[in-house]
C-alpha cells in the first residue's frame, strides 16, 4: 500500500524541519517547498494527499495557492497554517476552499491530530481497524449559505473536537477575539454554549462511529474527544435518552435512520 505524501510549505528552515521531524514516525511521505510558487509547481507535477502551507508566504499568500488548486483542479487537500486567523481573514480562507486551519506554533499532538482529521477521506486508522470520521459541514453545499463567522466558528470545532483538552479559550486566542465576543457569536449563531456545541458535534461524529463502524464504546469515546466512556454514555443518554449501545442495537433494529453518508 502507497503512502500518502504530504506537501509542507513555510519559509522558515526552522519550522520545516520541525513539522517534517513530527512526521518521521508517522506513515507519510513527506516533502517540503520554501515559498507557495515552489510548493505550486510541485502540487503540479505530484500526487499530493495534503498540503500544509503558511498563510504569509513568499511567491503566493495561502489564499492565492487555494485559489490557484481550484483553477487547476488540483486533487489534494490544503490545511492553511497561521499563528492568529481573524474571523475576516478566516472568511477569505474558508471561501477559497480550504481544508481547515492550523495552529502556528504547535506541539506535536496538536499536529499530528489536526493532520489526521484532514487528510483525504478523513481516513481514520485505530486499533487495526480502518474507519471514516461523518462528511463534515464544510464540505456540504449548503454550508456556502452560512454566514462566514459561523461557517469558521464550526470548521475550528469540527477539526478539533477529538481534543479532550479543547477550551472555550482556544477558540477566542485562535480568532484574537474576547470571551464575551465569542459568548456572543455561538449565542447568535447556535443559540448554544461552546460546550454545548462541541458535545453536539461530538455527538454527531459518535452517531455516526455507532452505525458505520464496529468500534467498542471505549474506542468511539477516545476518537471522539470524551474523557473515558462513562462521561460519554452520560452526555449521549443526555441527548437520546438513552445509551450508545441501545442507539446502536436500535439502528441494527432498524428502528433509527441517519442521514450520514457512507463514504
């Protein structure tokens, strides 16, 4: 079986080196370009599964290389990397067709989570078995519709809810915004909490690990960024009414219908 490659495009030797160091045991082929021109001619000439390219570049910014993938048609996936997005700029990311955002600096398993979540076919490998996360809604042509904060509001969730440790203030340092700003945009958009919006879209990855995948109720609560099965039974029956496994018998039963795609 190929090896997916990975295409990685910054200007800094320093940090080339560091992302390239966090992959080397990881299984990916790694390549790297110093500028967006570069890291263009070789998305030309290559099969790249994903490419992960600062924002601020020489040759070509990041949303000038999305906008160049699309012209070209160019199959792979492109993660945008940068320090603090502005929900603005998010806006400009988002439309150009990025894959998701990613934090620069980093540490490792922030990295190495957030290259897992975007790459093609949102492929997850665990415990030997090869399962798929649920399409998410950034992908969905209604999602253009959405207004652009929530549209970044709900992309920076759905690419980072299998971190247990994600907090409210991650969200607000990522978009340089106040609490209160935020508390304010999931009010108006979801008419929910941060915690309540990631336990749903928790919730809604589950779902879909409970009907398309053989997973124990242990693995799905890990790949979904619960603290151990037990909270998230608690959180799920919270929702349903009742738990994981009952949610899954009745859908073997027939008795539930979803809506996911089987990818």
């Amino acid at each position: 079986m190929n090896k997916q490659k990975i295409l990685i495009i910054d200007h800094d030797p320093g940090i080339l080196s560091t992302l390239v160091g966090f992959l080397s045991d990881e299984p990916y082929d790694v390549c790297t370009a110093s500028n967006g021109k570069e890291g263009l001619e070789i998305l030309r000439r290559e099969k790249i599964d994903l490419a992960i390219a600062e924002m601020y570049m020489g040759g070509l910014d990041g949303v000038a290389l999305l906008k160049r993938v699309a012209i070209e048609k160019i199959q792979t996936n492109v993660l945008i990397m940068e320090n603090v997005v502005p929900l603005e700029v998010a806006e400009k990311i988002l439309k150009a067709g990025t894959a998701g955002v990613l934090d620069k600096p980093t540490n490792k398993d922030r990295f190495l989570a957030q290259i897992k979540n975007c790459i093609p076919l949102n492929e997850v490998e665990y415990t030997g078995a090869r399962v798929y996360e649920a399409p998410r809604s950034l992908s969905s042509p209604s999602f253009a519709r959405v207004p652009a904060s929530q549209r970044a509001l709900e992309s920076f969730l759905e690419e980072r809810y299998r971190d247990p440790d994600l907090k409210f203030e991650d969200l607000t340092r990522y978009f340089g915004i106040s609490l209160s700003r935020g508390h304010v945009l999931f009010r108006k958009h979801f008419d929910r909490t941060f915690r309540e919006k990631l336990r749903e879209v928790r919730i809604a990855q589950a779902e879909h690990f409970l009907t398309h995948s053989s997973l124990l109720i242990y693995e799905i609560a890990r790949l979904c960024g619960f603290r151990g099965s037990n909270r998230f039974s608690e959180d799920f029956k919270r929702i349903h009414g009742f738990s994981p496994t009952q949610y899954r018998k009745k859908f073997m039963r027939g008795e539930i219908e979803t809506f996911s795609e089987d990818i």
